[in-house]
C-alpha cells in the first residue's frame, strides 16, 4: 500500500545476502587509484603494485627509504607521490626534511641557480635537537657543501636553535658553554664554534635574550665576535723599493676570521719621520686586494706609491685599510702600533 498500486516483487536476490553499500573516498575509490601511482611507504607490509612495501616504523628508516624512492624517480616530468607517512611512527614533517631528500644533482642545481641569481645563505640549524641526534657528524650543519662555496661570494648568517630551547635540552651546560654534554662526549661551545666554521658566517645570532646570553657566555661572545666575518692580521712587510719619488713593499696578510670582507678597501699609507723636524707623508698605494684574502690562508700582496715631498731621514713606514663606501678606517690585528690617527705603524724605512 505504501508503493502504491503498481508496486511489483523483485525477486533478483532471493537466494542471496545483500549488505547496504556506502561507498566512502577514503577507502574504495581514491584509495586504490592512488596506489596505483604511488610508492607506498607505510607501517605495515603492503603487496604494492610495483612490489612488496615492508613496513618500516621509525623516523630513521622512514628517511632512509623515502631517499631511496626519490633517487629511483627518474622522470621529473611526473609528479612524486607517496603514502603510508604516520606522524606517530616516522617523527616530524618539515619543508627542511623534505628537501634534504632531493638528489645530489638537483642540490647542485640549485646551489648554481643561488650563486648565478646572487643568493646568499643562512641556516637555523645549529644545536636543533634532531640535528644534534643525527647530524653531529658535521657539526649540526645541514648541507655544508652549500656554504663551502656560497660563502666566498656572500655573506652567510649563522643562527642558532633558540637558546632557551638549547640549554633545556642540556645542551648548553656550564659557563661559556664548555661543560661536556654527556649523551654526544662533547660541550655545546665546541658544536658551536665548529658549526661557525663550516657555515663560514659574517653574521652570528643566538637566537634569545640578550642579557642572560651575556651572563652565560662572557668570555664566549668575545671569541665569536673575533671569529665571525674577517679579521686581519699583517704577518710581514719587506721594502723591496725606496727613492724619494717611488716607495714599494710586500705585506703578508693572515685572516683569521671565518669569511673574507665583500667589499673592496684601500690601502694607504704614511710616512711619520721618527724626529719632529719634518712632517708626515702620506700617500695611497690603491685596492689592497683584501677580497681575495681567504680565512686561514697568508697572502701576499704587493704595492707600490708615489712619495710627494722630499723624505729624509729616518720614518715609520704606517698603513691603513680604508673603506670608500663607509668613508672609514678598518680596524686590522695590530692595536699596540696603532696610532691615534688610526694608522699603524709596521716598519722603520731610511730615505
């Protein structure tokens, strides 16, 4: 009566059970079309299409297989897809992890796409616990071949893990940092320094509070205000000319800083009779080559200058590295010669 009058029996599945149908996305459909295209990575053991996927539940094995799927992926032109991820199995998701997993051709790639587009370079990573846990073998550093080259065209920036974050992990233990941490056999200071190195940067950032870094770290921030950027020390200077028209000579140049300057600075000079029955010289001997002096390595350069005057007598031979663009004086190793008219003095020479 409620069908109505011409309501008929369909006798089809007489002899059968019929169970309500719901056909959800998450399972039928989508679920088997995506693996049908996709390189299944999941916590259980899966007969995937392109062959048995066993399951895999811990951060480290995670990576390591997804590596591996992404390096057999051959054609670019398609797209790379993957399932299976469980946060709870296979640790944090992060733009960071999903580029550490590209290949070594596409990372050189982009490292030429940086250097040719005038990129610099500045990494977060130092001290990050998951770093500290795998990454130690370099310092807590990423991708230090980035910086190997980037670093001698741009100036890179260091940035520390929060330091409130990095002294409650107990990785900051003691003054200054030298107290050895004792799951990794080493202090945090060491991780630090030798992170700085690798990451060759001008600027250094802790990534905290001001005041309870300079209580913790005094004589710390000395050292790594010493380190950061470049610091030049003159090893040597030979005269190799002196008339009074023509003055030449060599200095030895050591920077022991962890990057060079990228800016070009002059070099002049002074001449300061030792008695004060004459007055100063100065002259200009042009670009000091200061741009090629390399962190750690001694190069040699040489200069030479036309002497207005009459020089006689004995004078300090005094330099001074200056920078046009600022229109100031350079500070450079040598603070006992240093004059108070910001020239220091290296050699006496006799006309």
């Amino acid at each position: 009566a409620v069908a109505g009058s011409n309501a008929r029996f369909d006798e089809t599945f007489n002899d059968k059970v019929v169970i309500a149908g719901f056909v959800e996305q998450h399972v039928h459909p989508v679920l088997a079309a995506l693996t049908m295209n996709t390189k299944v990575i999941s916590i259980e053991d899966w007969d995937a299409i392109d062959g048995f996927s066993p399951a895999v539940r811990n951060d480290k094995d995670y990576q390591k297989r997804l590596k591996a799927a992404l390096a057999a992926h051959k054609d670019k032109s398609k797209p790379f897809i993957t399932w299976g991820y469980h946060h709870y199995f296979h640790g944090d998701m992060s733009r960071d992890l999903l580029a550490s997993t590209k290949s070594e051709s596409e990372k050189k790639e982009l490292l030429k796409y940086s250097l040719e587009k005038g990129c610099s370079l500045r990494d977060d990573s130092p001290m990050v616990q998951g770093y500290m846990q795998n990454e130690l073998s370099t310092w807590t550093v990423r991708h230090p071949e980035f910086f190997a080259e980037v670093y001698k065209y741009r100036p890179t920036v260091f940035e520390l893990e929060h330091y409130g974050k990095v002294k409650s992990n107990g990785y900051w233990p003691g003054k200054n940092g030298a107290g050895i941490i004792p799951e990794y056999k080493v202090s945090g200071a060491d991780v630090f320094r030798n992170a700085v190195r690798i990451i060759h940067p001008t600027y250094v950032g802790f990534h905290g509070y001001l005041g309870e870094w300079l209580a913790d770290n005094p004589e710390f921030t000395k050292e790594m205000l010493n380190m950061c950027g470049y610091w030049y020390f003159p090893r040597s200077v030979t005269t190799t000319s002196n008339t009074k028209a023509d003055l030449s000579f060599e200095i030895e140049w050591l920077n022991k800083g962890v990057a060079p300057a990228y800016a070009s600075y002059i070099l002049k000079g002074r001449l300061i009779p030792l008695n004060s029955d004459s007055g100063s010289i100065d002259f200009q001997a042009g670009d000091s080559g200061n741009k090629n002096w390399l962190p750690g390595r001694v190069s040699t350069e040489k200069y030479s200058a036309k002497i207005t005057g009459k020089p006689r007598g004995v004078y300090w031979l005094s330099i001074q590295l200056f920078d046009p663009e600022s229109e100031r004086p350079v500070d450079i190793g040598l603070k006992e010669t240093r004059e108070l008219n910001g020239y220091y003095l290296l050699q006496k020479i006799t006309f």
